[in-house]
C-alpha cells in the first residue's frame, strides 16, 4: 500500500518539478537506474548550492535519495523542503515515512500531523491519519 502511494505521490510531483531541475535530471526519477539517480542526485546537489532555497530541487533531491535507500540524506532535503515551505504536504509525507522508518515516533508524529493539516488530496490526508492513529493508539 504505501509503495502504490508512494508511486502516485511521486507521479504528481516529478513532472511538475521537472522544468525546475538542472539539466541531466528532468528524467522521471521512477525511471531511473541506480547509476542515474546517483547523477541526478549529485545535479541537484550542485544545482543547490546557487539556488539554496529552491523547494522543488530539495523535494526531487529527497525523492532521488529515497529510491537510492539513502535515508538520512533524503531526511536531510524533506526537512529543508520544509524549512523553505512547512506547507507542503508531500514534504511532511515523506517524513513521516522516513521517521517512521527509523523508529523516530515523535517526529513522526508531527510531520503526520502537519501533512494531515497541510493536504488537499483526500488520499494523503487519509494516509496521514491512518498513520497518525497506529502511531497514537487510544
């Protein structure tokens, strides 16, 4: 289940970021072999150091890194996402997946809860309290 809603979230958001990544990068990210999600990872990490508040960059750059299994540094752009716009949803989404993963309840339960405030798409808000509710039993 979360594998198909992951693949839906990632669906909406890729092509939409696509005309903001570097060169190299605009190729869907589900598509991509390791080898070219470790090049598009390194282009968005260049493509950052001139445009350091360019939310999209970060969320693709998250979204290589999750594909990559490289936890902690797609925690690492998720968070800035954040930093840069705490509304948007996929951000807090992916964190709370991410801290979830990592047994970081706490955390998880407040990117959970700031998603469940910040989504418009009825799915995700429904993920977002599903996990809020195994996360919190009552």
């Amino acid at each position: 289940m979360k594998h198909l809603l992951l693949s839906f979230l990632m669906a909406g958001a890729v092509p939409a970021m696509a005309q903001t990544a570097p060169a190299g990068a605009d190729k869907d990210i589900r598509l991509q072999t390791p080898a070219e999600l470790v090049i598009t990872a390194a282009a968005l990490e260049r493509a950052l150091l001139t445009q350091p508040d360019n939310l999209e960059l970060y969320i693709k750059l998250g979204f290589a890194y999750t594909r990559l299994g490289r936890a902690d540094d797609a925690q690492r752009a998720f968070e800035n996402a954040v930093r840069i716009d705490p509304k948007r949803a996929i951000a807090h989404y992916m964190l709370g997946l991410i801290y979830e993963k990592k047994g970081l309840k706490d955390k998880a339960i407040v990117a959970w809860t700031a998603c469940l405030q910040t989504a418009v798409d009825p799915h995700i808000r429904e993920t977002a309290l599903k996990h809020l509710n195994a996360l919190t039993p009552r």
